[in-house]
C-alpha cells in the first residue's frame, strides 16, 4: 500500500465517503500538518498559522466525532485557514471567517445528508452566520462514532443560571453566567472565581444547592 493509500484509508475510517478526495487534496494543497487527535472535551478541532518556529499550517481535529461531525469541523478549520491567507489581524471568527466558512458550505451542502441539507444551506446563505441555526445542525450530526443511544450533556444544553461540574473536572461546582461567542462565563460556588468555559464542555448537572 503506497502512502497516499494509507492515508486516503485513515482519511475513510473519518469522513463521509464524499469528501475523502477533498480533504485529502486540499491538505496535500496547503502542504498542511493534519492531525487527528483523541477526544477532548473543551474543543472538536483547531488551527494553527504559519510561525518562524513552526513554518506550516497546522490543522487538528477530534477523532471520535461523527463522520458529518469530523467534516464540519474540518470545514471550520480550513475556514480559518483561509483566512489567514486573505487577511490579517482579523477577529478569530469575524466577519472575514464566517465568509469563508459559508463558501466551503455551501460548495459541500450536497455531502451532507437529506435530513440537515437545507439547513446547511439556509446556514450558508448569508453572514453574519445563524448560531442558533449553526447549533441546530450540530445537534443532528454531532453524535460520536458508536453514540446512537447516549446522550452527552454540554454546558450549551443548560439555561443559564445552571449548576455543574464539568466532566473532566469534577472537583469544581460551577454555574454559568452569560454565553460568550463559543464560550461560557462561569463562576465558581464557592470562591467566586470566574472561569471561561467551553459551550461544547461535557457536564454534570447539579441541582441548585447541591454537592
């Protein structure tokens, strides 16, 4: 098996069958630095720009999502590659990313399935992009590889006002205070201390006055 092979396999075990020639492309494209990593609940991927120190576009993303899952995320990122390469000294997910993320969408709405098509094309269509809409079609292809029946609680499942722990965590009662881009203010019960958390953080509710 030639290296190609190997990695277009790796590349099957991931993705929709659809976009396996694209992915692979478009990393062998940027000459990127692709890396698929274990489950880390703060993050589903990221990215990384070009430095003196390390003169590559690095590209990482969770390998324990749902092939949909893997895509979006994957889109996400090569998002913010592009970016990169058009502007500088932009916010992180402005205006200038959420264009480029809309284009790679709406140019892949056909490798997702029936059931969320419209939807990633509704999300598409137009900047600033709908988070409401964005968290909707993540709720429908965000299940993990093997996930059909369990449902994972995230800090974004609960109102606001809501006691938890989080997952990896669990020493720290928390209670999240106001939602901020893609993350969370949080307060700690019984310091006081804030904390930015991760609306994608796998938590445990705890009930109001609870250990």
């Amino acid at each position: 098996m030639t290296t190609e092979e190997r990695y277009r396999a790796i590349l099957s075990n991931h993705l929709p069958a659809e976009a396996v020639d694209w992915v692979y492309g478009y990393v062998m494209q940027h000459k990127m630095h692709f890396h698929i990593k274990q489950r880390r609940s703060s993050k589903l991927g990221d990215y990384r720009w070009p430095q003196p120190r390390h003169p590559y576009h690095e590209i990482s993303v969770n390998g324990d999502l749902s092939p949909m899952m893997f895509f979006w995320v994957f889109l996400h990122e090569a998002a913010h590659l592009e970016t990169h390469l058009l502007h500088s000294h932009v916010l992180p997910h402005g205006h200038e990313w959420q264009a480029q993320y809309a284009r790679l969408l709406s140019e892949h709405v056909a490798v997702f399935p029936a059931e969320v098509r419209d939807k990633v094309a509704r999300y598409a269509s137009r900047v600033p992009l709908n988070r409401v809409l964005g968290r909707d079609i993540e709720a429908i292809i965000g299940r993990r590889q093997g996930e059909a029946e369990q449902q994972v609680l995230r800090l974004d499942d609960l109102p606001a006002g809501s006691c938890f722990r989080l997952a990896e965590r669990p020493s720290l009662l928390l209670k999240s205070l106001q939602r901020r881009r893609s993350r969370w203010l949080c307060e700690d019960a019984g310091s006081g201390r804030k904390y930015s958390v991760s609306a994608r953080a796998e938590v445990v509710k705890v009930a109001v006055g609870g250990e």
